[in-house]
C-alpha cells in the first residue's frame, strides 16, 4: 500500500492545489491578468524544459517529474482561456431561438483557439516523448484533455449542476450557453468507458513484470483520471464540490445571465474545471 498510497496522495494534493490556483488567479481583477500571463509563461518554459528532460529518465523521480509537468502545463493553458487570453472568434452571449446544434457550433466558436492549441500541445507532446521510456507527462495532459471533452459533452447534453458561478468574469457570457437538465444518456456511458480504462491502468501497474518507475507513473494517471471521474459526478450528485476550493473561490455574489429562450432542453458546451476534466 505503501508503494502506491503515495503516488494517490501526490495526485490528489496536485489536483487539488492546482485546481485552486488557477481559479485564484483567474478571479482576481482583470489588471493582474497581464502579470498573471506572464508568469504563466514563465512557468510553462519551466514545465516544458523538466518534461523533456523527465521523458529520458527511467527513476520513480522522473514519474513524479513528468506527471507534475503535464499538470503544470495543462494548468497554464486553461489559465489562458479563463482569463480571456486565447479563448475563440466568438465573445458573445448565445442569440435566442438557436436550434441544439446551432448553439453547439457557436459554442465551439468560443473556444476554437484555445482547442486549437490544447491539441497543438498534445501533438507537441508526443512527438517529443515519441520513442523515450517515460511518457506520464504526456499521457496525463492526454488524460485531462479527453476527460475535459466528456464534461463538455455532458453539459451540452445536459446536467443539472453547472457550476457557472465558477466563471471568470470575461468568460461570463459562457453561462448562456448552459442548461440545466436531470440526466443525459451520455453520462452513464463516459463515466463508465473511464471507470473501465482506470481499472485496466490499475491492473496493469499491479502486474508483477512492471518495474517500480512505470507502476508510479501508471498510479499517478490511474488517480487523476478517477478524479476526473469524480468531477464527472459532481455534475449531477448535490455534493458541495465547491467547498474544496473556497479558498480559491470569489465571496461575493455574480450577477444572473439568463440563457436565451428555448435553452432548457438544449446545450451547453463550457469548461468545467480547470485542471481535471476539464
């Protein structure tokens, strides 16, 4: 338990700190975003430069490097979106009387740039840990980026917690692109399709032929996706996720945004999180 209960730990608190970092920076007023980007920037050089480096080492260290800097730049890049720096063509509130999918294509227009980039990072990536023993970096900012597009799904389709209280203020105008619905049929299916992958991870860091290195870095990526998984939960259980972050959290109260007419049974397509699952 030992071996194992450490890397669970680590995640969970890297998660967790992260997670409440950006939505801290995010909050505060627009005047510091300047800042706040450029020592993104900073911090993104950093994590690139120690995944390179990681993705030639074969120690339990170099796991624990690599998975730290695929969070870190995950992070920094949701950080760019939330504070309105790279987001999409489109700035505005959803217009009345769109169709389901109409809506949809507008809410990708939101965020075109920023996916563009998210997947401009992930070939990045690759190609750099393309052929080296150690891929957690890569394979944990891919773990983020799938699982942030089955929340966005599920909120298209429809969930009844959306946390749009969450948003920054330049991203306020998102909320009119949400709803609020009981259940969509997609949610038991990527909930379960996750939970299915995170066992075969766990399963496969357990077997006995897997060095302790790679059972690190297969533990790491098993937890975040199963926090992944629970975020996915927070969107329809009535849990109090936003007490976990209260200290990143603004107090006071955000002005209402009423979606457009004929939003109740439509979508929503709109981060979550900011670090897993997004």
């Amino acid at each position: 338990m030992a071996d194992y209960g450490f890397p669970l730990l680590f995640a969970l608190g890297l998660w967790w700190f992260s997670t409440g970092v950006v939505l801290y920076l995010d909050n505060l007023p627009g005047r510091t975003f300047r800042w706040t980007l450029v020592g993104g920037s900073i911090v993104l050089a950093i994590a690139i430069f120690t995944l390179v480096i990681s993705s030639a080492a074969t120690s339990v260290f170099g796991a624990y490097v690599a998975f730290t800097s695929g969070v870190v730049i995950w992070g920094v890049i949701e950080m760019s979106y939330f504070t309105g720096f790279i987001t999409g063509p489109r700035k505005t509130p959803c217009p009345p009387g769109c169709s389901k999918w109409q809506r949809f294509g507008l809410a990708i227009l939101t965020s075109l740039y920023h996916e563009l980039l998210i997947l401009s990072t992930v070939l990045f990536m690759a190609l750099i840990t393309w052929g080296e023993p150690n891929k957690v970096g890569t394979w944990t900012f891919v773990v983020l980026w799938v699982m942030r597009w089955s929340a966005k799904l599920n909120l298209f389709l429809g969930v009844p917690n959306l946390n749009e209280d969450w948003l920054p203020e330049p991203l306020r105008y998102l909320k009119t692109y949400m709803v609020k619905r009981a259940m969509n049929l997609l949610f038991p299916l990527s909930v379960t399709l996750a939970t299915i992958v995170d066992v075969l991870i766990v399963l496969q860091a357990l077997a006995p032929e897997v060095s302790s290195a790679e059972a690190v870095g297969l533990i790491l990526v098993a937890s975040l996706l199963g926090l992944a998984i629970l975020e996915h939960w927070f969107l329809v259980l009535p849990l109090p996720d936003e007490a976990l972050w209260a200290w990143a959290l603004p107090s006071h109260p955000s002005a209402p945004v009423n979606p457009p007419s004929g939003a109740a049974e439509n979508d929503p397509v709109t981060p979550h999180r900011a670090v897993a699952s997004s």
